[in-house]
C-alpha cells in the first residue's frame, strides 16, 4: 500500500524523480525503473500527495490508472485536482496505482477481506472486477443523496450494472473500447480485424492485454460469440486456444496491463490490441498520429472504470465530495479532453463545445448511434466461472 519512503537514499531518488524536469511518460519510465530497484510500495508516495488548500476539509485517498485524470506537463500537476483541492480545502493523495485489475487488488485482498484500512479511501477498478469485491462484500454503500451531480448527470450507457442496478456499490468514472491499434508508419497497410494480428510479418511484434475479459473479448467477437448473451465453457476455451496458439508459436511479444503503451513508444509492438485512449493520449504526445486505433469489423468490447469505496474507508463524506465534483460537465469535459475516454457525464459533450468542439464530435468520446451500434458488452461471470477461467488464463500465459 502507499507509504512515505523512510530510507534516506529513497528519499532523495524519490525527491529527485519529483523535481525532474521530464516529461511525463518520461517520468513514469523512471518511477518504473525506481520501483524495480527499492520495491513497488516506496515510489506510490511520488505521486500528488500535495496541493492548494490546507488540508482543513480532510485527506482522500484515492487510487487510479496510468493516463486517467487531467494531467499538465509544464506545471506537474493535475489542475482538476487541484481546483478541488482549493475549493474544498480536501487534501487528495492521488495515486496512479492499477496498472491491471487482478494485480492491484492481489495487493490489497488481505486488508479487504480483514475489513482493515487498504491504504486507499476510494480507487478505480473494472466493473469486472468491482463484482467480486461486491459478492464478498468487501465495499462500502455509496450514498447517492450525497451526490446530486451524479444523480442529475450520469449517461444512460453506464446508469445500470448487473450486479448494481441502482449504482450504489459503483459509480463509473470512465468508459472505453477495448480495440486495436497499429503503427501506422512501420505497418501502413494496417489492420482491421483481430486474425490480422496474427499475420507472418508481425511475428513477435504483437501484443495482448492482462485483462481477461478484454483480450477474449475481442477474440470472442470475432468469432461470432454474442458476448454480452449466453455463452460458456466452449466458446471461452476457443477463444483462450487462439491466445495459447500464438503464444506458444512466438507471434506475441508481450501481454501487459496499463504499461502496454511503452511497448509501442519503443516500437517492441508494432500492433495488437487496445485501450481508446491510450492511444489518442500516444498520439497527442507525439503530435502526429503514428498509432491508429481500430474498431474491429467484428466489434469492440465495452469497459465501465468505477469508482468504490473499501469498507474500511476514513474519509466517507469527502469521497462523496470529490466525486461529485468530478460529475460537473465542466471538470468532466477537462478530465475527457485529457483522457479521451467515454464520460459518463451527460452535460460534458456541451461543455466539451465550448473547450474542445473537435472533441465533442469525437465519437470515440462521445459515441454516437453508428458507433453505439459497434461496442458490446461482456456479460458477468459467476464467480465459479471467474475462478475457473482465470486460472485457466493464467496458465496459458504462464502464471
């Protein structure tokens, strides 16, 4: 869990990394390489622990994905963040700790399942994943007469989850497509379909994601599976014999979460599969489109990030607070003018006229009925099924 390094030679990389005058990508390069050298827990404190206001209004905790809140190279900071901070005098200790599902909460299961603190007041997984904790009740009931944004703003797309018709366990925070990409100068003949990935000339220069549902998602899709309907345990292992095939026969560099995006900045990827945003953040970043993202023909899954609280949590009403700040279509527009991602914010797309309007056509980011039509949903799975069909994930990637 976060914590404040003690060791004096920590101390200085960590400062050191703070003060760099890098770039933001550049940064995370370093943080990674910081991590490997002093452990995963000591580099969580370099992210914002401070901020305008004083602090008087409390301290949240909050944990999110690489890439996934506003972020300004120049000044290193977050300015949503940080106009929050300065209007409620609510100190947040941001982290940009998931980088998958499964492994950010592998970190904290044992405080979960105990009921004791995780470290994190309020962090931001997978529907997929928030389910779990749900069934094993390990989160706390959200309070939605806290949050009257939310109530008056939240999209239709992400109003209802199997598992939380009323969204009082999960409030969603971002959406996205789960598509692919390929780099449009070193493969300018493109691709437009999952099977184009295992073409010879992109032999180990392909990547897949960690994140099961994505991954077999696509797969699935394309080979005709309604994956929102009634499938099972013949058209998960097809799917998953796909991956273990071009595995085993080298076409696959890696299988990453979040830090998929480095491989394809150092070109190790040449092409593979995606989260949306990533990729307009790549090629904003490079100030040309040199990755480009695709909706295979057979369609693109559908991801909800919400935001859930443990039940340990310290700080119930500031949480409330600060994600109901977050559901202004103002903040929301900022937030999805950085992230390019699904808001799920009703008003932002009038907001997002006046900041951005180029954005505000994007469908991509607001998603207009042609591509509504394009996106599917994976249906929950049982536990039993999660269980069996992670493990069996698991092992094909060599865990």
């Amino acid at each position: 869990m976060p914590s404040q390094p003690s060791d004096p030679i920590v101390r200085n990389i960590v400062e050191l990394l703070r003060s760099a005058p890098m770039g933001r990508r550049q940064l995370l390069r370093g943080a990674g390489l910081g991590a490997a050298l002093l452990g995963a827990g000591s580099l969580a404190a370099c992210s914002g622990q401070s901020g305008p206001g004083d602090g008087s209004g409390g301290t949240v905790r909050w944990a999110n994905w690489t890439y996934y809140l506003d972020y300004d190279e120049d000044k290193g900071n977050w300015p949503t963040l940080d106009a929050f901070m300065e209007k409620t005098n609510i100190k947040v200790e941001y982290y940009e700790d998931i980088d998958d599902n499964k492994t950010f909460i592998a970190k904290i299961k044992d405080q979960l399942k105990l009921g004791q603190d995780t470290g994190y007041d309020v962090f931001v997984p997978s529907d997929t994943q928030i389910v779990r904790l749900f069934e094993q009740e390990q989160l706390k009931q959200f309070d939605r007469s806290l949050m009257p944004n939310v109530d008056a703003e939240m999209i239709d797309m992400v109003k209802h989850a199997s598992f939380d018709p009323d969204r009082v366990w999960s409030i969603p925070y971002q959406a996205g497509m789960t598509g692919l990409v390929y780099n449009t100068k070193l493969y300018p003949k493109g691709i437009k379909e999952v099977s184009d990935l295992w073409a010879p000339d992109l032999k180990g220069k392909v990547n897949l994601l960690t994140e099961q549902d994505d991954t077999l998602g696509l797969i699935m899709l394309e080979q005709g599976v309604d994956i929102a309907g009634d499938w099972g345990d013949a058209e998960f292992d097809a799917a998953l014999e796909v991956v273990k095939k071009q595995l085993a026969s080298g076409q696959v560099f890696n299988v990453k979460g979040n830090s998929y995006t480095q491989d394809l900045e150092t070109e190790d990827v040449v092409a593979g599969m995606c989260w949306s945003g990533d990729i307009a953040i790549l090629n904003e970043e490079a100030g040309e489109e040199i990755w480009k993202f695709v909706v295979p023909e057979s369609g693109a899954s559908v991801f909800i990030d919400s935001f859930a609280m443990p039940k340990a949590v310290k700080s119930f009403d500031q949480v409330h607070e600060l994600i109901d700040y977050y559901y202004e279509p103002e903040v929301a527009a900022q937030v999805a003018e950085y992230v390019q991602y699904v808001t799920p914010v009703a008003g932002a797309k009038e907001a997002m006229q006046k900041l951005n309007p180029e954005l505000a056509d994007n469908p991509l980011v607001f998603p207009d009925e042609e591509m509504s039509g394009k996106i599917f949903d994976m249906r929950s799975l049982t536990a039993q099924e999660d269980n069996r069909y992670a493990q069996a994930f698991q092992k094909v990637l060599g865990n």
